[in-house]
C-alpha cells in the first residue's frame, strides 16, 4: 500500500528497459533528489511495463510491474515529468486509470483519452 500523502513522479518519456536500480536513480538525479521519499515511475517503450524506484530511509527500491494483455496509460511523451497523487497512481496500475478522469485532468483534455 503507498501511503496517501507520498508525491509521485512520471517520467512522460520512455526509458531504456535495460537500465536497472542506479540507472533509473541516475535519471531522477537529473530532475531531483532521489533520496527524497517520493516513487518515481518510468515506462517502457511498449508501456506494457513500469518501474518504480523511491528510498525507504535504509535503501532505494525497485518494483517492477508487467500488464499482460493490456498497456499502461501514459501522458503524451515528452521530456517532463508529471506529478500525480498516491491514487492515481494506484488506478495506472490496474492498467486504466490514467487512460480516464484521471489523464483528462493531468493533461488539461476536454474529451476521454483512447
């Protein structure tokens, strides 16, 4: 469970899969602290998978979630991050809530996404 007041952070580009834990703190480095407590998702190229670094207090972690029939909702891609709240993170990885309410709002849209 994410606690409720935590920010999350959305790479809107898509990163090289490959890359692992210090790779991915690499990247929030360049926007960032990451040592800071918030989740930082990046996507893949096919947005059938994300990842999700942040620190704990002791260590920074690493979860990795794969959709297997579906993709992950994303915000058009571009070089910036988007911040969203604990829930809608939660909602992106059932797969659907971002691609609803939710985008319309991050996105400034007046009509639902694909």
């Amino acid at each position: 469970m994410i606690p409720s007041g935590v920010k999350v952070f959305l790479a809107s580009h898509p990163v090289d899969f490959r890359k692992g834990i210090d790779g991915l703190v690499a990247l929030v480095r360049d926007a960032g602290d990451p040592f800071d407590g918030a989740l930082y998702v990046f996507r893949a190229k096919r947005a059938n998978r994300i990842k999700i670094v942040w620190w704990d207090g002791s260590g920074v972690c690493l979860y990795l979630k794969r959709l297997e029939k579906a993709k992950f909702c994303w915000p058009r891609i571009g070089h910036h991050r988007v911040q969203l709240t604990s829930a809608q993170l939660m909602g992106t990885g059932s797969g659907s809530g971002l691609c609803r309410s939710s985008r319309r709002r991050l996105l400034g849209k007046s009509t639902a996404a694909k």
